[in-house]
C-alpha cells in the first residue's frame, strides 16, 4: 500500500517494476559506456594521464638542474676571477665597497 497523494510513478511505495525498467530509470535511458573511462591499464589511459607527465617532468626537472648548475659554476668562477684579479692588483676591493655593493644590491 500507498498513501493516496504520491503517483504510481515511485516503485519505492509497492509498485513492482522489473529490473530492466529500474535500469533505464536511474540510468535517465542513456547508454553508459563506463569500461572505456575507468580502465586505467589501457594504453590511451597509460600516455595522456601517466606516461606523458612524467617525461615532461623529467626533461623540466634535468633543465632545471643544468641551469642551476651553470649558474652556480658561473657564480662561482667570478668569484675566483674577482679573487685572482686582486692578488695581482687588478682591482681594488675593500670591506667599504663590498658594503655599498651590498646595500646597493638589496635595495
């Protein structure tokens, strides 16, 4: 039994339906195709969602450390340069310009 104000259209209140009905009702009567988007073990999936991410990132990531240490090499080397060029009175550094080089780099 029912109670009178609900339609006949709600299987829950005693209408009996068969299970090919309750499929084409939850599932709005549109196919879904459901193995092709959670195989995770095909390749398509394998290439867009895993394989490509992970080449990107690894060329990024060795682009990244070959900049960094060419920079740091090249930091390091006008350091030594700077340092060899003083010992041989090139130039002249002293703690006053080292400061104002300083104060004028952070500001």
């Amino acid at each position: 039994m029912h109670p009178p104000d609900l339609p006949d259209a709600y299987p829950a209140y005693g209408t009996i339906q068969s299970s090919q009905q309750r499929k084409l009702r939850t599932m709005n009567t549109h196919p879904v195709d459901a193995a092709s988007s959670t195989d995770i073990f095909s390749s398509a999936f394998l290439l867009g969602n895993v394989g490509a991410p992970f080449v990107i990132g690894l060329a990024v990531g060795y682009f990244a450390k070959k900049m960094l240490r060419t920079a740091l090499f090249l930091g390091g080397a006008t350091i030594a340069l700077l340092f060899v060029a003083e010992y041989y009175d090139i130039i002249d550094i002293t703690d006053e310009k080292l400061q104002h080089v300083a104060s004028v780099a952070t500001e």
